[in-house]
C-alpha cells in the first residue's frame, strides 16, 4: 500500500469503475475485503469515502450472484471497522459510515448491518458523539425494518432495548436524548407492552420524558421537556454570561433542541443548523469544507473536524502523532481550542455549550465567525 493517500484513493475508484465489467466479482470477494480492510480504518477521510463506494458497489454486484449466507460471511470482518467509524469527529466521515450501514442493511440485512452496533466500542473512553451516533443509526434501521418478529427482517427488541436503556445512563444529555428516541422507535412497532419492562427501574422524572416522546410518537403535541440527568445525578454545565439554550434554539430558527438533533435535512447544515434551498450534497460539503462555524481544519493533519472534537482528536486520531498529542495535553478540555477561553464554568462541556460559545456569543478566534449562520 502506498504512503501517499492520493494514490490509495486513485487505486479505490479504479476498483469500483472496474467492478462492474467483472464477471469474476464474486470469486474475488475475498480479496477485495482484505483490501477494504487495509483502507476503511484509514486516517484519510477520501480513502475511506472511497472504500465506502468500492464496498457498496461490491454488495450491488454480490448480492444478485451469491447467497445471502455466503455474502454476510465474507463482508462480517469488515463490520467491526465500520462500526468504529461512527461517530468520527470527521463530519463527512461519519455521514459516509451511516450511510454504509443502512445500505448494508437494505442490500445484506439489518440484522447483519445492526450486529456490531449493539456493542460497546472498542475503546474504554470515546466522546459521547460515539454512542449518540449508534443510537440514531439504530433508530433509523428500526424505523425503517421493524422490530422481530412482526418483520422478520427488522431488529430484535432484546437486544435493542437493552442497550438504549444501558446508555440512557450516560452523563451527557445527546446520548441519554438518543436512547429515548431509538426506545420510541421501538415503541412505535411493537407498542407499550413490549416495552414496559425496560422501564421499570426509572424514577419518575426520567419516565416523564419517555412518555412524552411516546406521546409524540402517537402524534400529541407536547411541550419539550428538558433532558433528565441519569442515576447518580451529575451537576450541569453553566452556559457563560448566562445565553441560554432557548437563546440559541430561537437564533437558529428551529423549534426545539429535538428538531436541532434530528440530524441533517435535504436543506440544512447538522452541525450549525443553517438552512439554504441551494444546499445540495456537493454544496454542503464546501460548507463544511469553508465556512461551518461549528468546524475548523486540524492545524496539523488539516481535515475538517467539529471544534468541540478537536482536543479528542489530536489526542486519538490525528495522523501527525505527537505534535498533535503535545497540543491536546497543553489544552483542558473544557476550554476551546481556538481562543482557549472556557466553554462552560463546570465540568465537561455539552454539545449545548459548544453551540453557545461557537454559535450564539461567537469564539473571538473562529475565523470563520457566525457570518455562515446568519
């Protein structure tokens, strides 16, 4: 394998142009597996874009000339490589792995695509953005397969369930916030009495919120409740000079932290919530690449990656090893990286903080501002 990233990814989109003339695709499968995984846990965001095309051309093309059997046993060793995808501080990264999972799921089977994802990641400590991603990816496959066995080809509750609620413990709010979503999405095919016996053991308060995501389900309208803090209680972040999230829900134009959350729209950026008529796939990634406030470029490694995500990965991920990792242990992690100024009084800062900071007052030292947001 070559040193040079371009010419990986050359080597990538020549496989997957010349698939489709081969009509030896299927004896070759195991080859190109191993080659997909020497490339999907690559550093380089376009190689593994590109890995992601070859695979998904692969599953096309296999699936009409092997036995369904015979398909899952060759692509399992690559499903623990994606799942750890999720989740990437890579914005194109991780929109890239969803989309690898779902069209395994509807090429392969959910059940097959779903099966690393209902394991906890390989690291001891990953940021919360891991296990939120998870989260909506299963909600996703359960919403759009079912649940077992009234669909045969959707997940199976025992499994599902069990995670959400393992999960719902998480300190930080977006993960508690996706495991209520996937339980409702659970909810929505099998109904409350499949479901009660996950509940059980909730205090009151966090019921509350489940019941009124089940409400929404059943289309009531309800007032947006506020995320409840898991058992034990953990003291919240304070928002500096006192902007609330509410401030910022207004600013953006959207209705609720929820409808923030729900991920990205035909129209609107996922991370600083701008919406533009004119965003298409290609457009969205030039605003990712110049002008998200939300976003910056690693001064080392230089791939876009969400701010709050910075310190993780100059200390996990970034390819420039120990210039990066000497610049991660300089910073406190509740302080950005950019103007090295507090991000919430308290603690560890929430996707809400960084959202304020970066958003609402605007990071004196973010070049790009909220000019984009506007």
């Amino acid at each position: 394998f070559s040193k040079t990233w371009s010419f990986r990814d050359s080597a990538l989109q020549k496989l997957a142009l010349e698939l489709r003339d081969r009509k030896d695709a299927d004896a070759l499968m195991n080859a190109y597996v191993a080659i997909l995984m020497r490339t999907i846990p690559d550093k380089n965001v376009q190689v593994f874009h590109s890995s992601a095309v070859l695979l998904q051309a692969l599953c096309h093309l296999a699936e009409s000339r092997l036995d369904r059997g015979e398909l899952q046993a060759a692509l399992e060793p690559l499903l623990p490589l994606l799942a750890e995808r999720l989740g990437d501080a890579n914005a194109r990264a991780e929109k890239t792995a969803r989309d690898v999972h779902l069209d395994l799921a509807r090429s392969v089977g959910a059940a097959f695509s779903s099966n690393h994802l209902l394991r906890a990641p390989k690291k001891k400590t990953v940021p919360p953005r891991v296990y939120s991603s998870r989260l909506q990816l299963l909600a996703a496959l359960v919403t759009e397969f079912g649940v077992q066995p009234k669909q045969a080809s959707g997940l199976a509750l025992e499994s599902v369930a069990p995670l959400a609620m393992e999960w719902f413990s998480n300190p930080a709010a977006e993960v508690r916030e996706s495991a209520v979503r996937l339980i409702a999405a659970c909810y929505a095919h099998v109904g409350l009495g499949r479901i009660e016996k996950y509940l059980a053991n909730l205090r009151q308060a966090q019921r509350e919120v489940f019941d009124a995501e089940f409400q929404r389900v059943n289309g009531v309208r309800v007032p947006a409740t506020p995320p409840v803090a898991p058992t034990p209680p953990r003291a919240q972040c304070i928002p500096a000079r006192g902007v609330s999230a509410a401030s910022f829900q207004a600013y953006a134009g959207v209705e609720s932290s929820e409808e923030f959350e729900e991920g990205l729209s035909d129209f609107r950026c996922e991370f600083c919530g701008r919406e533009d008529p004119n965003f298409t796939l290609p457009a969205l990634d030039i605003h990712y690449w110049r002008e998200c406030p939300m976003l910056a470029a690693c001064q080392h490694c230089e791939q876009v990656i969400e701010i709050s995500r910075l310190h993780w990965h100059w200390l996990e991920e970034c390819e420039k090893g120990e210039a990066a990792i000497a610049d991660a242990r300089r910073l406190h992690p509740d302080r950005c990286p950019l103007c090295q100024g507090r991000v919430c009084r308290s603690g560890v800062p929430e996707e809400r903080d960084w959202q304020e900071h970066l958003l609402v007052m605007g990071c004196p030292s973010n070049p790009r501002g909220r000019q984009s947001f506007r």
